[in-house]
C-alpha cells in the first residue's frame, strides 16, 4: 500500500499540464488548457486540462482524471507503476511496501529535493567563510541581500567537501542530483569545485540544480548540474521564482542568457528576468513563461550569434502566442550584455530599451525581407515559401490574420489568394462555450463541493448537519471534509486531485470529478457569493425541517424545547408546539 499522505505530497508536487504536456500538445484556452482527446477519436479539442485544479476532463468522451490517472490510461501503467513514473520525475521516492521494506526506515537522503537543499545551504554557509568568493561577487556589484534573495553560494577547492555534509557519501543519491561524479574507477568526486555555486529553483522554490561559475578565467565559465529526473533545461529557467513579484507589477518577463544578467538586473530594481540555462529558448520555456504574463521581451546580445539565437526563440513563440499575449525583442548595442548595461548606465536606461523592443511581427517581417528580396518577383515567391511554415504555427487567430494581410502586401497578391496559397482554414468557435450554456443546475451539495475545492479553507465553516441528506452529492461532500480535515495542507490546486486519488474506483468520484468539472468553464463564478447563499439557504431549510420535526414529537425534552426556542428566536413570529409555556421567556 501507498501511504495516502505519499499521494497527496506527490500531487502537490507535480504538474498535470507538465505530465500531459509529455504526451500532447496543449493549446492555451482561458484558464485551461486544450487538446484534441486521446481517448477517443475527433477533430475538434474537447479535452480540457486544468492547472489550478490540477485535473483533466474530456467533454466528448467524459475521461477524467489526476496526473496518476492520466499516466494510467495514456500510457496504460498499473497504478503502482504511473506513481513510481511520477514520483520519478518529482525527485520523490515512493515509500516502499510495508512488504518490502520489514518496517526499515527510509535511507537518509533518498529524496533528491532533500539532497539538493543540503548542498544549497552547504554552499550557502561556505560562501560566508570564503573571503575571495565574497570579494568576486562584490567585485561584481552584488549586495548581500541580493545574493541571498538568490541563494547564492560558494563550492569550495577540494575534491570531496560534500562527504563532511552528508552521512553517505556514497549514496546513489549523490550521483543522482547530480553533485558528485564517478570517476572510471569507482572513485567520487564533488562535482563543483572552487564555484560561484547560483541553486536553480523550481516555480515552486524548490531547488533542481545549480550552475557554478569559476572565479578567474577557467574552462567551463559556467558548469550546470547534469539534467536529473528534477532537471530539464528545456523546461526550467533561472529566477523564475524569484521574479514572481516583480513581474506581477511590471506586467512583463525579460528572458535574457545568463544567470549573471539575471541577478544583476534584480540588483538594479528590474526584478522581472529570467534566464534559459545556456540552451535556446524552447516551446516550452515559451509556454511557461506565458502563463506568468501577458507579456515577454526577449533579450539578446546585438552580435549575429545574438540574432540567430532571437530567432529560434521567435521561431518556438509562434504556437505559445494567444491575441491577449505579445513578444517583443530586444538587442543590446555590440559588446554589452544586461549586467553591464544595467550597472553602466541603471534602471531607467535599461528599461527606455525594453520600451523600444521590437514587436515580434515587426521582427519577424524584417527577417523574412532580409532573407528573401521583396523587390523581385522571385524574392517574394521566396519570402512567401518562408513565411508559409511560420504562419501555420501561428495559433493566435488575430495575429495570424495580421500578418497574413501584411505578407500578401508584401507579395503583392491579395489575402484570399494568400490563404488559399498557405492552405487557411476558417476557425470554427470552441465548443465549450456552448458545453458552459448546457451547464445543468447544481444541488446544495454540488455547490458546496465545488466551493470547497475552491477554498478548502471554507470546509471548517460547514455544519454538517444542515446538510440535506436527500441530495445524492451529500456522501461525496462529506467524504471531502473529512478528508480535509485529515490532511490540512491540502491546497486549492491539489484539493480535487487529492480527492479523486482518495476516491479512485467509487461512486464518490464521479461526483467530486463532476463537481469539479464545472469549476474548468465557469471561471467566473463568485466562490464567496455562492459559498454564503448556498450556506444561508441550507440553513433555512434545515430550521424548517428540524422544526417541523420537533412539532410532530408528542412532547419534548428540556434540550429539545432549548433547541427549539434556538430555532425559532432566527424567525421571529413562531410558537412553541406541544410543551409548557416556558415562563422565563
Ligand atoms: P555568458 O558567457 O554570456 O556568460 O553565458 P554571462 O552570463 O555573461 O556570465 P558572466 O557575466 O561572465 O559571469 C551565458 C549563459 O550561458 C551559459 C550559462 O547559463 C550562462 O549564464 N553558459 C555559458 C554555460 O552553461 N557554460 C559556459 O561555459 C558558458
Ligand atoms: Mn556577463
């Protein structure tokens, strides 16, 4: 058996739109995430994913699930199996069977998170003792509070000073986090040594890696930990945690290359960049970075290797961008890079710059009549053929349009005969518009459901015995609550997940899946509102059913006869059945 508490922290700890993600190709649709099912056939996408719910739905076919289920039925892993998968991918270790393990403790150490947090805060506490690492980033204009703000640290010289941290230094662990290397003969080493030690941290502020700079010249400038079951660089970018506030009030990323460029912008007050690790910029960076904001700029050097690399990320936007979203590019003058733009000429500079990036059709139109010339008719031909596979990646309607208009121009063709050359289908409208219309009404305990697993927190404010015991919801929403109450950790973005975890294979499942459900098209409901009448309401009916109730017994007791002066002083203007009048009152 697989602890319930095991389960829960493994469904905190993933991301459903990450796992699907490995799988499908997720479109952006609201609040959630599309995709055609794979479940069953169709050519339009009914199967919704939700990341503040962390579940998925199929409104064609009605699969649903949590991450462990979609594992289960997409790839057909036993249960068992999808959890080790995930598991896997979280650092987590599953705890083994009560079987299997003779009531062993856990190996010290086996969660590679736990691992990778030692050693943060060993390089952490080194950085403190070492005199030249201090001097290096001071040298570099960093304060000490910014380097704590990025949990700097410092890998001392040495070839072992992680044995002194962990009581086995030959634990699989080690090597699995990435911190040490076997050498041919068996022979372990740290691997970073003598290093500006910059931990990257997951959205979650977890730590996944680290990159390390040499303090003098030295090959390689930058070592990264190696990609670990925590560790993909095609998905993580540095400062991304760090910058979660700073980007709320700019309303902005920056992506720039380096972990440098990142810790010095947020030194000079632009807390809102980030930085791919020393790959280019992927889809999925893309994706990532565009549910944090509505806008990215991209930054690079003014060289060539600077543009080639603009482009591919331009290149791996164009199915990431919606209409309410927008890309921009920015080039530096030769020779500079944002850390020593910013500390040469500040904040306000940098930012005049980001002000002036170019537009993302902008720079993409550019390029194209760089590449082909327009005054000719073979150049526009050429340009055409260019553009073509670009404008088919393009998912945002308007945009697409856009600069389909502005490309037929260009060619001197008009856009109907554009389309018709790239092959344009119209847009049909989504259907879960009208899927939102046929939303049926919710029972009490429908409702409620869906409250709770919007605010977990209002399950501590439900009496359970107002509760109508006819609604067939009622044994589902109870069962929420007492699993609340057992785990109070339990989070908004977990609480369905969890729920359906705790009631795979019941009739309880269904509900909360249907409850849950609603909460993908209906982002506009008021959880408040509805939380309150749906409470004053029950409250209502259940004064009357307990009245009515206590009216029909023959005589009451002196708790019933209190109970019911309770009931009926919330009403004014009813009378006491069947008992004495009561003098006192
Ligand atoms: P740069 O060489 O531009 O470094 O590499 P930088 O950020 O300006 O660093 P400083 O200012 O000299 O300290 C940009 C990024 O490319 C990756 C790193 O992620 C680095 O931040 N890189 C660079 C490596 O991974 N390895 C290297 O050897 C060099
Ligand atoms: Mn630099």
């Amino acid at each position: 058996m697989i602890p319930d508490d095991f389960k829960q922290t493994l469904l905190a700890r993933v991301d459903i739109v990450e796992v699907v993600e490995r799988h499908l190709r997720l479109k952006k649709a609201g609040a959630n995430f599309v995709a055609c099912c794979p479940f069953h056939n169709e050519k339009t996408p009914s199967f919704s994913v939700s990341p503040s719910k962390q579940f998925y739905h199929c409104f064609g076919c009605g699969a649903h699930g949590n991450a462990i289920g979609f594992l289960m039925e997409f790839s057909g892993m036993g249960y068992v199996e999808a959890i080790k998968e995930l598991a896997g991918g979280a650092g987590l270790t599953v705890p083994n069977d009560r079987s299997e393990s003779h009531g062993r403790p856990q190996e010290p150490g086996a969660d590679l998170g736990d691992v990778l947090l030692r050693a943060a805060q060993y390089y952490k506490d080194e950085l403190k003792r070492s005199e030249r690492a201090i001097a290096y980033l001071k040298r570099r204009g960093l304060t000490g509070e910014i380097a704590a703000r990025f949990q700097i640290g410092y890998a001392p010289d040495g070839w072992q000073n992680l044995e002194s941290v962990f009581p086995d230094y030959r634990a699989k662990a080690l090597t699995e986090a990435g911190l040490v290397i076997d050498n041919d003969s068996g022979k372990r080493y740290d691997r970073f040594r003598d290093r500006i030690m910059f931990p990257i941290v997951n959205p979650r502020g977890a730590v996944i890696g680290f990159g390390g700079r040499v303090l003098d010249a030295g090959e390689p400038k930058y070592l990264n930990s190696p990609e670990t079951p925590l560790f993909e660089k095609g998905r993580e970018l540095y400062g991304l945690f760090q910058a979660r506030g700073a980007l709320r009030e700019a309303g902005r990323l920056l992506v720039v290359e380096g972990y440098m460029d990142v810790v010095a912008l947020a030194q000079s007050g632009v807390g809102y960049a980030v930085a791919t690790l020393g790959t280019a910029t992927t889809p999925t960076h893309v994706q990532k970075l565009l549910r944090q904001t509505d806008e990215l700029v991209f930054c690079f050097d003014g060289d060539d290797a600077g543009r080639r690399a603009a482009w591919r990320a331009l290149e791996n936007s164009l199915a990431q961008l919606t209409d309410a979203k927008r890309a921009g590019f920015l080039f530096l003058p030769q020779g500079e890079d944002p850390d020593t733009y910013v500390r040469a000429h500040g904040k306000a500079a940098f930012e005049a710059l980001i002000a002036e990036a170019v537009p993302l059709s902008t720079f993409l139109i550019n390029e194209l009549t760089a590449r082909a010339d327009p005054r000719t008719e073979e150049g526009r031909a050429r340009l055409l053929h260019l553009a073509k596979p670009l404008i088919e990646q393009i998912g945002a309607p308007a945009l697409g349009l856009m600069l389909r208009r502005r490309l037929a121009e260009i060619g001197g063709i008009g856009l109907a005969e554009l389309d018709e050359l790239f092959g344009v289908k119209r847009v049909k409208t989504s259907r879960l518009v009208g899927m939102a219309q046929r939303a049926a009404v919710l029972t009490s305990s429908e409702v409620l459901l869906r409250a709770v697993m919007f605010k977990p927190d209002y399950a501590a404010a439900i009496d359970r015995s107002i509760l109508d015991p006819s609604d067939l919801a009622t044994p589902a929403l109870t069962g929420l609550l007492d699993l609340i109450e057992a785990s109070p950790n339990l989070d908004a973005r977990t609480v369905a997940a969890v729920a359906l975890e705790q009631f795979r294979d019941t009739v309880n499942a269904a509900r909360v899946n249907a409850a849950a459900t609603r909460t993908l098209w209906d982002e506009s409901f008021d959880v408040t509102a509805e939380f309150e009448g749906c409470i004053g309401q029950l409250r209502q009916r259940y004064r009357q059913r307990r009245m009515d109730e206590l009216r029909q017994k023959p005589s009451l007791s002196a708790e019933e006869q209190g109970e019911y002066r309770q009931l009926l002083s919330q009403r004014p203007g009813a009378k006491m059945p069947n008992s004495e009048p009561v003098s006192s009152v």
